[in-house]
C-alpha cells in the first residue's frame, strides 16, 4: 500500500481516528490477528463465531499499529459504522489515486484460481503484478488485494465470486476493472441462485458494470456467457476452442494427463505445453492468455509464461507419483462440471499407468434442490467413463442405481474410507475430490502415508 496518514485514512472511510498524532501508515490490511506484522492494519471483523475485536491485543502484539474497528479499543484505532463498507471505501480511493494500475477482474462457475495464477505468471514477466492469496473473491477479499498496491504496481488481478445478486456488481463498481474475465456459466451455487439463468445474470454483473473503456473477455464454453458483451460499447475478446474465437487453441493434444496446443491470437500462433494436470485446463489458459491480449502482451510471451506456468495453489489437480501409485489431490472444491473434467483425467492417466482407477468423491454443496440429481449423473459419468471403482464419502447419490461395469463403496467420512487402502496397488490412479467443507484431502493425506510405508517396507 502506499503510504497515508491515519487520519487522512480515517477522512476517506468516513470515520473517527483515535490515537498516535502524524501516524503514518503503508502496511498491510490482515484479518487474522496471527497475519499481523510489522506496520500492520488490522480489520476486526465480527463473524458469527468470534468478534475481530477481541483479538485486537494479538494483532498489536505481533506488530499491527492501527485497527480498523467499530468502537474503542486499544492502540491507534479508527472507529467507523460498518468496517467492510469503510474497507471498501479506501480501496476504491487508493484505485483512483493509482491511474496507471491496469485491473484485472475475474468470475465464473470454475476455473477462477487456476486462471488467476496462469495470469499471474504472464503478467508478472511483464512488470510489478499482485494477485490474490488464496480465493480472495468477496466483500473482504477484493480490496485487501487492491490495498496491496503500490505506485510501482502495473497490474492487479482480482477473483470475483458471489452469493447472492448484486455481490459482483458492487465489486466491479469499487475496483473498477480495465478488463473483465468471465469463464464459464456452471452449476457451482445453484442453491444460492435457483437457475443457471440466476448465475448467468449475477456473473453478467461484472460485463455490465465495466466502464466503456474497458474489454470484455468472455469464454465459450456455455451459451450464456459469449452473449454477456452484446449490446454494450466494451471490445469484446472471445476465447475458446473454434475459429469463430479471438484467441483460441488448436491442435490440441495430451501427454501424461498434460493438454498442449498452438496458443492462436490476433498477432501470432505459438505453441503451449501446459504442467497442470487435465484437459479442463485448456480454457483456463486461454482465459488468461485472452485477458493478456487485451492488455497488448505479445503471443509469444504469453505461450512462454503458460508453458512455464507450476501449479501454484494446493489441493487443485494436484499430481503425485508415489513409487508406482498416482494420486490426484482435487480435494479444495467440487462443482458437477469440475468433477466431471476430473474423472475424464482420472480416465486418461489409468489408461497410461495401465492399472485401476480409483475415485474418492465427497459431496458438492451448493446445488440446491437438484443436488441429488446432479450427484446421480456424476456416479453415472463414472460408470460410462468405465471408473474401476467409485468410493462414495458421505454422500450415497453417488451410487444410487450404479449397477454393471463398476464397482462402488461407500464410507460415511473420509476415516471409514481408509479401510481401502490395503487394496490400492502399482499402477493405479486414484483421484480425491470433493467439496472443501468435506475435507477429503484428510484421505489423500492417508494414502500418502500408507503407501509411503508400504514402500519403504519393500525397500527394508
């Protein structure tokens, strides 16, 4: 951030500064006390659990030396009304002082972190870049990773999720993007929205409130999204897998679950060779590089900064190859249109590794009233995709009516699940997904050990 006197601070939030005189701030915004550093500023938000307030001590303990708060507490402190709004406020002053900041903004059903990494690694070859940490999408998330710029920043990258209506409205109106990304229009949040017609407006919102300036990049991979720029004045960039595309990918082929293909844009054709896991991962590269070209970065620099791009986020198509058995560590989120890329990978690397697959799947939240149904069509996908066998945690739909070409298992948690592992044998795949409140990587924690020690059995 860059440096502001705490009352100046307190003047743009629209709140009372109370403590140290001349206090200059330019530290970082932290919502967990324990983040706390040197220079610190603490926002005490109160959840439904515990209030942010309480931890305020910690926070200076550790180094904070101003505390965002909604009444008095210890240390140099600014009182405002509601703390999100006052936090909202200030990011968007500090985007406006910024003018030279290009911003970035992403949303879809799937597919923000990976694209938001992938991004990351194009853009930062290319100057001073900050992304979010994690899946900073929210009312918090948003302008904790704008404050994180400085003068020298030349862009900033932003993940925009939702629950309800008018969230990704009002995170496009503060940070006020130079290009919006919308990925895909899926079935993540059905409950929240009641329709994919819900979703499809509420991830408009981000195309909808762009200034006029501003480019639209928008994927083709549903029939909502291509239509979101139609009838604004934005540029639009179309990203996919036909000719009718922007930027799009061709000649497209797989080696060890690994996609490739000739990245093709308006300026040139290179060819990508990607070191993420699945197919899936195609329109997130594409995504990116789209977003790339919007803001002028050759073709050439773009397949370069993909090609040499590493998963950087865990537990997200995570590939481990255990002395003879592959694990894909999926376990961070599940939507029915990740799990289904998911399985088709698990598919592809048991073809090669030449044994049994094996999915462990936890349930997706989030679906609503279609839920069962949409757990249904996955055990069905898994059976058609011939899945040796399907382990089902805490969720039976999975199996309900699987008969034939399959064979399935369920466990009420993940510990139940590991009475499987003595079965696990060389050249078999196992894949671990689910939604992140099941906590499946706990499984995938428990295969690593146990064939770990399986191993070094074998070599004693």
């Amino acid at each position: 951030m860059i440096k502001f006197l705490a009352h100046e601070i307190a003047a743009i939030m629209g709140g009372t500064y109370k403590g140290e005189a001349n206090l200059e701030v330019s530290g970082e915004f932290i919502f967990d006390s324990r983040l706390a550093n040197e220079g610190s500023v603490f926002i005490a938000l109160k959840g439904e659990a515990r209030d942010g307030h309480e931890f305020v001590p910690a926070a200076l303990e550790n180094g904070a030396v101003l505390s965002i708060v909604t009444k008095d507490v210890l240390g140099n402190h600014i009182i405002v009304s509601d703390v999100l709004v006052a936090i909202a406020k200030f990011a968007h002053h500090l985007r406006e002082e910024l003018t030279q900041l290009k911003v970035i903004a992403i949303t879809g059903s799937q597919g923000k972190t990976t694209t938001k990494d992938m991004l990351n690694s194009i853009l930062s070859a290319q100057g001073e870049t900050i992304a979010p940490v994690g899946s900073y999408n929210n009312d918090i998330g948003v302008p904790i990773t704008l404050l994180r710029c400085t003068k020298t920043t030349k862009y900033v990258i932003l993940e925009m999720g939702a629950r309800h209506e008018g969230d990704i409205a009002r995170l496009t109106e503060l940070a006020a993007p130079d290009v919006g990304v919308v990925l895909k229009v899926g079935s993540a949040h059905l409950g929240e929205f009641g329709s994919r017609e819900g979703i499809a407006r509420t991830k408009g919102e981000l195309i909808r409130g762009l200034k006029s300036s501003a480019v639209a990049v928008l994927g083709t991979y549903d029939e909502f999204t291509p239509k979101m720029a139609d009838a604004l004045p934005n540029r639009k960039i179309l990203f996919g897998e036909t000719s009718s595309c922007t930027v799009r990918a061709a000649d497209i082929e797989m080696h060890g679950g690994f996609p490739s293909f000739d990245l093709v844009t308006p300026t040139g054709r290179e060819r990508v060779e990607l070191q993420i896991l699945g197919m899936h991962q195609i329109s997130n590269a594409l995504a990116a590089a789209a977003a790339a070209v919007a803001l002028g970065i050759s073709t050439t620099d773009i397949a370069s900064a993909l090609s040499m791009h590493q998963n950087a986020s865990k537990w997200r198509m995570e590939l481990l190859e255990l002395e003879g058995l592959t694990l894909i560590n999926d376990s961070y989120n599940a939507n029915p249109e990740s799990m289904a890329a998911a399985l088709r990978t698990l598919t592809l690397l048991t073809q090669e590794r030449g044994g049994n697959s094996w999915a462990f799947l936890g349930k997706m939240h989030e679906l609503g009233v279609d839920s069962p149904k949409l757990h249904r069509e996955i055990g069905e996908l898994a059976r058609e995709l011939r899945i040796d066998h399907l382990v089902a945690i805490g969720e039976s739909e999975f199996i309900t009516g699987l008969s034939g070409g399959i064979t399935t298992h369920f466990f009420a948690n993940p510990e139940e699940a590991s009475a499987l592992l003595n079965q696990l044998a060389a050249g078999d795949v196992v894949l671990v997904k689910a939604s992140r409140a099941e906590h499946l990587e706990l499984i995938a924690e428990k295969i690593k050990s146990y064939w770990s020690a399986q191993a070094e059995g074998e070599r004693s």
